[in-house]
C-alpha cells in the first residue's frame, strides 16, 4: 500500500465537483428509469469476523436497474442532463426532468445519436438511458471485450462497433467517430477540455453513496474505513468526495486498482496523470491505463491510500464473497480483495488504524454474470 503525502482536508474546491448536494440534484432524473430503487447494504458478519474487524457493510450494485453494475446511475444521469439541454435550446424554454420522456422532447431525443466506448457496463448504461428517453447509441468496444457484452448491449438497442486492441484504443475510435458524425460522446473518464459529461456520470454514482450511508447511519454510524476499488476512478472519486462532505476527514479511504494496470498508483506517484504500460489482467472492467483527470485529481487530495492487488486475489474474494452471500464477479470484489489483502498484514493495519473496532465499507460494483431481464418499457 501507498500512502498518499498530498492528502487535505475536504474543501469548497471538492464540494464543488462532487457533494451531498449533488446526489440530491441527480436523484430526479435517475428516477425517471423504471426500475430505479435502492440496492442493498448487506452485512458480512462472517467475513468481519475473519478479518477481526467491529464490522463489514457491502453495497450491493448487481441488481442496479436490472443491468448488472452502479454504472446506470451515471448513464441516465449524464444523457437525461444532454437531453434536456438540448431540448430547452430548441424549444426555447426550461425543461423540467419530468417533461424529459414527454412527445416534445422525445421527438428530440430521436434525433441525437451518444457514442462511447466501454469494458462493457458503461455502454449498457449509455445504451439503456439512450433506449430510455428515444435517443440511440453507438458503442464501441475493444477485441478483449466478451461476446456476452455485445448481445446485451444489443439488447438495449445499441449499435455495437468492435474495435481496437483495447480501452483506450476503442475510446479514440469513439471520439473519432464522434466528431466526424456529429454524435455526442458520453465517456466516463475526463481529460484536459471534457470535464462536463463525466463529471455528471460521477454525480449519478453518488446516489449509490448516499443510500449505503443513509443505511449506516440508522445503524452504527459512519464507516471508520473506506475500500473502492479503481479502473478510469470514477466510482472511486465519486465516493471519496460524497463521503468526505457528509462524514468529514475522520475516516480512512483507500483505492484498489488491479497490477495490471497501476495508474492512479503511479499518478499518486508522480504528482499528474500518467498513462502506465500495465500487463495483462483479467480484471477487464477495471483494465484502464490512465486515470481519469477529474477523478485523479479528487482521489489525490482525498483519497488518504493506494493499493495494488493481484487478479488471483480478486478471484479469491469473489468466492469468499459468494459464500457469504454476497455474489460478485472477480472486479466487484477487488475493493474486498484490497481489504483482505491489507488486514493480513499487520503493520499495514496499525498504520491505517485497521483494528477490531473498525467499521468497513465496500462496494460490490458489478454481479458475476449478467442478469437476463429484459429492457425498460417506455
């Protein structure tokens, strides 16, 4: 693990990203999807036990909407935030989120094509919140993305264009394609001039956030510890900033990323974004080269460690988890790979105050298979 030198106390400058204040703001319009309601907060006694830890809570993002991942969350959230601009500039007067499904602004959307590129879960969220309000979507994916990805991303009625030897290959390709069609893109990682959409994908990710910490807070209380885990650091930024403007600085947030692709570790490193080399992992979800900027830049003020951790032990606390009942595939449980990782070691644990009154928090990102439930109704 890494300790992160640069850490400061949250302020307006991160209040201004990501707060409280902009999960209340996001919730009108993810509520627009039909199957929007909370996930569960799951408690891993056994687990805690294991560890000697007080306790162990783990959000349960596998069910969200009936799409397998949190990622719907941001999706809906940033592509209703298009719609409804760009309908307002047409019709020439505001908006309001419930007029978003209406005939006016659906006759508005049909004409609006969003493109991105995904491991996956970002392009179904893109896609079904794009089926959602009358829009299309075109999704790129890399060669290492599975055939089972592409049949979903069907499912929702999004185009499918397989392309690129990776990520970030596919994700040059779908801001290529963007600019030359005039389509929209929708990325979820930010960088020097696109900051907008996927600042509004990272607040749709705060819902998540305030509902596991509405559930502690009827409970014991806040978490003492914080454990999330890594790809572009969206997820990760998201909860970092939530969590730092509701429960303060008195709790320990520590971000996971696979050895395989070590860049916020290397950015943390270096003091600015990086793009790493990496090696081959079969984290895919959590495969990503280079950090992104909004994120990283959250995650280094906030953010109070890094952590590495193998795919082994990824897939190692995938099982542990299923057995415990919590069933994720291999990169929702790398934040529990990271903790597991760390409370064996006992000089880590004193260093972070990891000791058998803690109370852990982690995100369950994505479900080990994909649900077969079929898309949003109009």
């Amino acid at each position: 693990m890494q300790l992160n030198p640069a850490r400061v106390s949250y302020a307006a400058v991160d209040r201004a990203l990501i707060g409280r204040g902009h999960a209340a703001a996001a919730r009108p319009y993810v509520a627009l999807h039909p199957r929007h309601e909370a996930t569960p907060l799951l408690p891993l006694a056994s687990l805690a036990r294991e560890l000697d830890v007080g306790a162990i809570h783990l959000k349960a993002e596998g069910g969200r909407m009936g799409l397998g991942s949190f990622k719907p969350l941001g999706g809906v959230h940033a592509v209703a935030r298009l719609i409804q601009a760009h309908a307002a500039r047409r019709l020439g007067l505001p908006v309001l989120p419930t007029e978003l499904r209406s005939s006016a602004v659906r006759s508005i959307a049909d004409g609006l094509t969003f493109v991105c590129a995904s491991a996956g879960n970002h392009g179904l969220a893109v896609a079904a919140a794009a089926q959602l309000f009358g829009a299309t979507a075109v999704v790129f994916i890399s060669e290492t993305v599975p055939e089972s990805f592409v049949e979903r991303l069907g499912r929702q009625g999004a185009r499918v264009v397989r392309m690129g030897a990776d990520y970030e290959a596919s994700m040059a390709e779908a801001a290529a394609a963007a600019d030359h069609n005039g389509w929209i893109l929708v990325a979820d990682s930010s960088w020097p001039g696109y900051t907008d959409i996927p600042l509004d994908i990272m607040r749709g990710y705060t819902l998540l956030l305030d509902e596991a910490a509405d559930a502690l807070d009827r409970m014991a209380g806040p978490a003492s510890h914080v454990f999330v885990q890594v790809g572009v650091g969206g997820l990760a930024a998201a909860a970092a900033g939530y969590l730092r403007d509701r429960w303060g600085d008195g709790f320990t947030f520590i971000a996971v990323e696979p050895a395989g692709a070590p860049c916020l570790v290397e950015s943390a490193r270096v003091g600015h974004p990086v793009r790493v080399v990496g090696a081959p992992t079969t984290l895919g979800r959590l495969d990503c080269k280079e950090p992104s900027l909004v994120a990283f830049e959250l995650l280094a003020r906030l953010a109070d460690g890094f952590m590495i951790i193998s795919d082994a032990q990824a897939a190692a606390a995938a099982r542990r988890l299923t057995e415990t009942g919590a069933p994720l595939s291999a990169c929702g449980a790398a934040g529990a790979a990271g903790l597991i990782a760390l409370a064996g070691d006992a000089s880590l644990r004193r260093a972070i105050g990891l000791d058998a009154g803690a109370r852990v928090l982690l995100i369950g990102s994505e479900a080990p298979a994909a649900p077969t439930l079929e898309p949003p109704g109009e």
